[in-house]
C-alpha cells in the first residue's frame, strides 16, 4: 500500500490531497488531473526523480526537487568535504535568493527574471564545475562522490525548472511535510483495517491539512462541514477553508444560526 500527497497551489491558495492505496503517485495524480480542465493546460509537476510520479497520460511542465540533489552530497560531505562544501554553498545562495524573492512579495514573473540574473550564473558555474569533476578526472565516478554528481548532471533541465518556467518552486518540500501527516496518521491509528477506512482518512487528512495551509482552524472547519452537509454537498466551493466563514455570517444573517 502506498500513501501519494499533491500540494496544489493556484492563485495563491494551497490544496493538500492524500490519496492511500496500491496505485503509485504518477497514476493518483493522472486522476486529478483528468478533472482539470483542458483549457488550463498542463499544470507545473515537482516531485522526485522517480519515474513513477509522472502520469503516463497527461502532460506537465516537469521539475525535479533541488533539495533531493543537495541531500546526495549532505550523504558524503563527510567523505568529500571541500568538494561538497563547494556545491552546498552554492545551493546555499539559490535558496536564500528565492527566500528575498518570497519576502518582497515577487510575482512569478518578477521572481523568474530575479533567479535568472542572481541564480542563473550561480547555477552555470556549478553546472561547469560538476562535468569537470569528469571531464579532469577528478572525482571516480563510482564514489559516493561521483555518484552525487552523477545524479546532479542527468536530471540538471529539470532541476533547474525555475531558471525558465514562471512561478516553477526549487523543490518539493512541502510535499515532503504534507506526507509527515500521513504516516504519524498511520502510526498512531496502527494502519488501516480496510480500503475504505484508508479512503476516510485520506479525506480527513486533506481536509485538516488544507485549513493549515489556510491558516484556518481544522476542527472548527471540520465542524461547520458537518453541520451544514447539505450546502457543501450543494455547492462545495464554498465551503473551502478559505471562504466557510463568510457562509456562516450570511447564513446568521438569513435565518437561523447554522
């Protein structure tokens, strides 16, 4: 069994989704996507590396996490200290110009043009000093080392998605902390009995983790659901974490408490 997690984020809203069963990321993700609608376009994809995250039958602008590379020489920096600490510097530098970008409120198109003209030589002298560890010999490529760089240099377009697509995220970190929910879920609910009992959680987790996001209370969202089922179920966009409240004012003001 395995437990996939989506973090959307569109129009400056995040949606976390959970799904648990036998089917791997790429096809949970083939699901949502087949309710997209066409009009909107391929969608931009960070993940991993893994082949099993991208969905066979639709296309995305596919990146892959930064974080996931620099971790391969975190591994063997004990090993290769001044080699990696070269490389993690470096990285070190992209990080903190997305987190100014992020703090001066950038628009994706104003951030793509900041991480192009800051990042963008930053990312070209890494990119040159990794294939000379090769190309001088010296690095052997089946070190823990050269396996690191290996790994660097065969997925480098889409590691470095955010030089060229606007709004593309370095990484796939918040994917990474959404599915911490899912296995302390699991841990402390000793797994799931059923598929159905999977499918259940996997509702409530997206639920509770989308008010986070939201900065909403989870049990007082979770709340205002049950006491209105109707309406969601009549109109469920509005009744997302972000707008609930304002349904329960107008309700106030319309009839009876809701």
């Amino acid at each position: 069994m395995f437990t996939s997690g989506i973090v959307s984020t569109s129009q400056g809203r995040r949606i976390a989704l959970f799904f648990t069963g036998r089917k791997h990321a790429g096809e949970n993700l083939a699901s949502v996507l087949r309710l997209r609608s066409a009009e909107a376009g391929p969608p931009i994809q960070m993940c991993d590396a893994l082949s099993r995250n991208v969905p066979a039958q639709f296309e995305t602008v596919l990146g892959n996490c930064l974080a996931h590379g620099r971790r391969r020489f975190v591994e063997v920096a004990d090993l290769f200290p001044e080699e990696c600490r070269h490389v993690l510097e470096t990285l070190r530098d992209v990080y903190r110009n997305d987190e100014l970008a992020r703090d001066r409120g950038m628009t994706p198109a104003d951030r793509l043009a900041f991480h192009q003209s800051e990042s963008g030589p930053l990312m070209g002298e890494l990119e040159g000093w990794l294939a000379e560890q090769f190309e001088q010999r010296k690095v052997e490529p089946n070190s823990g080392l050269g396996q690191a760089i290996k790994y660097m240099r065969k997925h480098w377009q889409k590691l470095t998605l955010f030089l060229r697509v606007p709004g593309a995220p370095l990484d796939s970190n918040a994917v990474e902390r959404a599915l911490k929910k899912a296995i302390l879920h699991r841990k402390n609910s000793y797994f799931y009995k059923t598929r159905n009992g999977a499918r259940v959680g996997d509702i409530y987790m997206s639920l509770i983790h989308t008010a986070e996001l939201a900065g909403a209370a989870a049990f007082n969202y979770l709340v205002a659901l049950l006491r209105n089922a109707e309406k969601v179920a009549g109109s469920p966009a509005d009744w997302m974490p972000w707008n609930y409240e304002a349904q329960l004012e107008r309700a106030k003001s319309t009839g009876p408490p809701a």
